[in-house]
C-alpha cells in the first residue's frame, strides 16, 4: 500500500470510529440543566440567592447571616460540584408534579417568595414559586429539600466574603458617659476584598449600629420603645487596626482581619438589655469593583445601662 493509500485507509477509519456508538452518544449528550434556587425568608431587602451552571458551578449570594445565625460571614460563595451532588436537585425539578405547580395569585412586592428554577438544555426556563402564607407544594418542597443540601455544601467555600468576629462590649454602660467598644471585620473568603474605612461611611453608605432589646421585661410586655437602634458614625470611630488600610479604602487579603474601636456616649433607659452589632457595606474586590452588598449580625451580647432612672416612653 502506497503512503496516499495509507493516508485514505487512516481518514477512512478515523471517520467511521466517530460514527460508532460511542461517538454518536459523545455527539448527542446533552449537558445538564442551569438551575437556581431564591429565598428572601432571611430578609425581604437581602435574599439569598444559588445558581448553578451546566458545568456544575455553584455560586451563592448570601446578603445576610440574620436568619443563619450559626455562621458568621455573608457574601458570595463558589464550588464546582460533581453531577452526582446535583443529580438529586435535577430529577426533584423534573417531574411532572413540579411542572404542575400553579403560580400563587396575590403575591406583594415585599411578600416572602421562594422560587426554583431549572432551565433545560435547549429549552425554556421553568419557574415555581413558594409563598410563606400559602401551603407549600409537596414537588416544590422536595426540590428546596434538595436545593439546601446543596446550599449548605456551598456555604463552607467564600470567595468573596466578610465575616463579624470579636465584638467586645462592655457588660456594664453608665448612661451618658462614653462608652468604648471594638469589632473586628475578617474575610474569610479566597479572594481579597474591600470596604470603604470607617471615615467615609456616610458617603458609601456602609453603616455600624448597635440594636439593643431590653431583657428584663417579659416577651409579652416588649413594645417598640424598649428596643433601642444605636447608630455608630465616623464621629465615633477611635482607631482601626489592620493591614491594608487608607483613608478611604480598607484591603483585606484572604484571612486577614481590621478591628475598628468606637467610643459614644449611650443615653439609653436603665435595665438590662441583650446587644446585636450589625455592619451593612458593599463589597469590592482587589481592582474595587463592587461584588456583593451585604450584613453580618453578630451574636446577642448582654449589657446593663447604669445610672439615673429615665422615665419610661409610653
């Protein structure tokens, strides 16, 4: 056999190999579907969002840990999963009951929605919703299942996140007199991010405040007067301490950490309370390019105001 003759027989082969069974299969596989999965149950203003992508590429915004009070940090999180992960969530939003899920009528701006979502290869987006007031679906409810596997297993990984850490307030505050306190801001996350320093946060919209809720009345007698929002501005900032800081701009790397010192004055009714920082920024990352806005909620923290009685709002 010549070389030209060589040269047809190996195309020759090479053409009919793909056309066999396992290049026809390799040819006609269809890739998985994109999902995603929206929950403003935490927080009406800061839902919790997950996509995932046909290539199994999870990503998770987390706006606030307020109704996941056993994490500290919020941002965005990321992790490539395997199909089996995911598999379970595929087959929950690809039943027929799914698909039959009538879509609530009534619903408010403002109202508690969750929805799921699956978009097939080559086809159409499908949509099903979940409303707090109304009964939940038994097929919706079987893919949310799914879904916070998933979301769990993706919150363990941040990319680009900021964590609460070491909120160290005074057990007891005299009611007039200056008060210091510090809280320390850490990224958690892989990649580096920003804030805007505690000197312009009145122009970035990045806010501190402390909400204090009285604990020595009965739940049942609270009112909206015996919980106190405490706002911490730039007037109150004593010193922070961190790498990677500037006048406007606060750089953390990957594991790094800034703890910001206030000092204010706190004219608060006398008794004892149970105290909450909570810090809401945006977040950029190295270049500055905003990723994410978000709120991190500390822990409860107990705290006795001291001092002349106040009298009582009624």
């Amino acid at each position: 056999m010549n070389l030209a003759s060589r040269i047809g027989h190996i195309v020759l082969v090479t053409t009919l190999a793909g056309c066999g069974p396992a290049g026809l299969e390799q040819r006609n596989a269809k890739m998985n579907p994109q999902m995603s999965y929206f929950s403003n149950a935490g927080d009406e203003a800061m839902p919790m969002e997950l996509n995932i992508s046909t290539e199994g590429e999870c990503t998770l915004l987390v706006r606030t840990n307020r109704a996941t009070p056993q994490y500290a940090d919020a941002g965005v999180f990321s992790l490539k999963m395997r199909e089996r992960k995911f598999r379970p969530m595929i087959k929950a939003l690809s039943t027929p009951e799914f698909a039959a899920i009538a879509k609530p009528e009534g619903v408010q701006s403002g109202d508690v929605v969750r929805k799921l979502s699956i978009t097939p290869d080559g086809g159409q987006e499908m949509t099903r919703y979940a409303v707090a007031d109304k009964k939940t679906a038994p097929a919706f409810a079987d893919g949310e299942q799914e879904a916070l596997k998933i979301v769990a297993e993706v919150r363990k990984h941040p990319e680009h996140a900021i964590a609460l850490d070491e909120v160290k307030i005074p057990e007891r505050i005299n009611r007039g007199e200056k008060t210091r306190m510090t809280f320390t801001l850490r990224n958690p996350g892989s990649k580096p991010v920003q804030i805007p320093h505690p000197k312009v946060w009145a122009e970035k919209a990045t806010q501190a405040q402390l909400v204090a809720l009285r604990s020595d009345i009965p739940v049942a007698d609270l009112r909206s007067h015996h919980q106190v929002f405490q706002a911490l501005g730039p007037e109150d900032l004593q010193a922070t301490d961190g790498a990677g800081s500037s006048e406007e701009v606060i750089t953390l790397a990957a594991g790094k950490s800034v703890t910001i010192a206030i000092e204010k004055a706190f004219d608060w009714t006398v008794g004892r309370y149970d105290v909450r920082l909570t810090f809401e920024s945006a977040l950029a990352d190295e270049e500055g390019k905003e990723v994410i806005r978000c709120e991190v909620v500390s822990k409860p923290y107990p705290a006795a105001c001291l001092g002349a009685a106040q009298p009582t709002a009624k």
